[in-house]
C-alpha cells in the first residue's frame, strides 16, 4: 500500500503542474530605443502592445501602430498619452498597403528606425478539417502581407541611407513539421526572414525573427492575470507578453547589430 502512495505521488508530481497564476518579469528599462522611430504592424494585440510599451520604456520618440478597429487603436493610443497614433490598415487588402504604410511613414516625419511585424492568426489545428480558405486566410496574413510589409518599408530605408531594423514576430512553430497551414506559415516566416537578411543587410538593414513559444495573449484566450499553466511545456508555463517584449527591444537596438537573419526562440522549451 505504501508503495502505491508513493506511485501515486510521483505520478501526479510528474505529470500534473500546480497552477501558475502570476509571475515577477523583469522589464529592460532604460535609453536603448533613444530617439527612433517605430512602427508596429499590429501593435494592438497581446505582443503588440507590450512591444509599443517597452520601446516606449526605452527611449522611442515616436510609434505608429496598425489594426482593424479604430476604436481599440485609439484606445491603445490614449492610453499611452504620448507620441503614439496609429493607421487603420487590412492587411488582407494589399492594393492599399503602400498607401497606409506611407501614411505611416509621414506620421513619423519621413523617417523610419524600426519595424515591427506582430500580426498573425492560428488557423485550425486539425490537419484533416483544413479548408481552402483556412489555408488561404492564415498565409496571406502570416506570410503574404509580412513579404510586402517588409519589402515597401526596406524600399524606404534603402531609398533613404538611413539602415534600420525590421522584426519580424513568428512562433516556435517553426521548428514543427507542417501539418497545418500555422506550422507552414511560420516555417516559410524563418526561411523568408533568411532570404531578407542576406538581400538587405549590405543597405545597413538589420532583419531577424522573434519566436516566441505559448505566450498569455486573446489567441491562445489567456492574458496575464489568468493562469499561466501550460503542461505541454517543459517550463510547466505559458510566457508573458512582457518576456517577449523585453526580447524585441534588444533585437531592434544597437545591441542586436550583429545578430543578422535569426530566429531567436523565448519557448520555455516548448
């Protein structure tokens, strides 16, 4: 009878993890952005808007951020109450694109620093219920939309001598073999983010992938006051989207210079 207790207790201690409902994040705080321009390709989700206050945190002069719904963006802005506006932008409308992100551009007076790509969506996650027009939705915002994002904004920072950075936020999924259409996208996100590092670095252009593993945000329908536990994950937790942040500032500062093409994974293990 003993042994079974003590079974039983190794059993649950190993496959069971106690709840984790909050956790202490260190923030990089200081003068790393100083005075750069920033745009966040949709800045007003989870990751998104903890990247918009950690550049913030760090010095950056100006934001525009980018989404579907007016009312949450301005809210997103007025709670910053800073040098913040945004641009109302379909990214699955590509015959406006140059013309919202050169509205853009203007609102941070012609000059650029810093991309970042922070829009996506899951898609299901059951190879054999996957439609057309899944696949289709979750490339073209993923995959198309950030190609093109990238493409008019290296177009600018080339045409001005200016250099910069351009992020491009994927998933640990990249390392997943393919069976659904997020999978794929994100394994096409690390090959393309390759493919633009080697063609724009010579213009002084600096691009890299941010991967993070499960993060607390509306798409896995978690948030940072919720549970944090993830089981599938050898960190026994999800990340905050705090942690992730912390990570953008560094790659799109002066300390992430040297770092050209990579894809640099915050998973917990996952």
């Amino acid at each position: 009878m003993n042994f079974l207790r003590r079974f039983l207790k190794n059993f649950k201690d190993h496959f069971f993890i106690k709840d984790i409902k909050a956790i202490t994040v260190p923030t990089i705080n200081g003068n790393f952005l100083k005075n750069k321009t920033a745009l966040i390709i949709g800045g007003n989700g989870g990751i998104g808007k903890a990247i918009l206050k950690a550049f913030f945190d760090n010095g950056c002069e100006q934001i525009v951020i980018t989404g579907t719904n007016s009312s949450k963006l301005q809210e997103t802005c007025n709670m910053f109450n800073r040098n913040v506006n945004y641009v109302m932008l379909d990214l699955k409308d590509l015959s406006m694109l140059e013309r919202k992100l050169g509205e853009s551009i203007k609102l941070l007076n012609n000059h650029i620093d810093i991309m970042v790509y922070a829009a996506g969506i899951h898609g299901p996650s059951d190879f054999w219920k996957v439609t057309e027009s899944d696949f289709d939705s979750v490339m073209d915002l993923n995959v198309k939309a950030m190609f093109f994002c990238c493409q008019i904004i290296a177009k600018h920072m080339r045409n001005n001598n200016s250099g910069g950075h351009i992020l491009c936020v994927s998933s640990a999924s990249a390392l997943k073999p393919g069976k659904t259409p997020y999978e794929i996208s994100k394994n096409a996100v690390k090959s393309m983010v390759l493919g633009m590092s080697q063609e724009l670095i010579s213009y002084g252009i600096v691009v890299n992938c941010l991967a993070p593993g499960p993060t607390a945000t509306k798409m896995l329908a978690r948030d940072n006051n919720e549970s944090l536990r993830w089981p599938g994950n050898p960190s026994g937790r999800m990340a905050t989207a705090e942690e992730i942040a912390n990570w953008a500032v560094m790659m799109v500062s002066s300390i992430g210079d040297y770092v050209v093409g990579d894809s640099i994974y915050v998973s917990g293990g996952s």
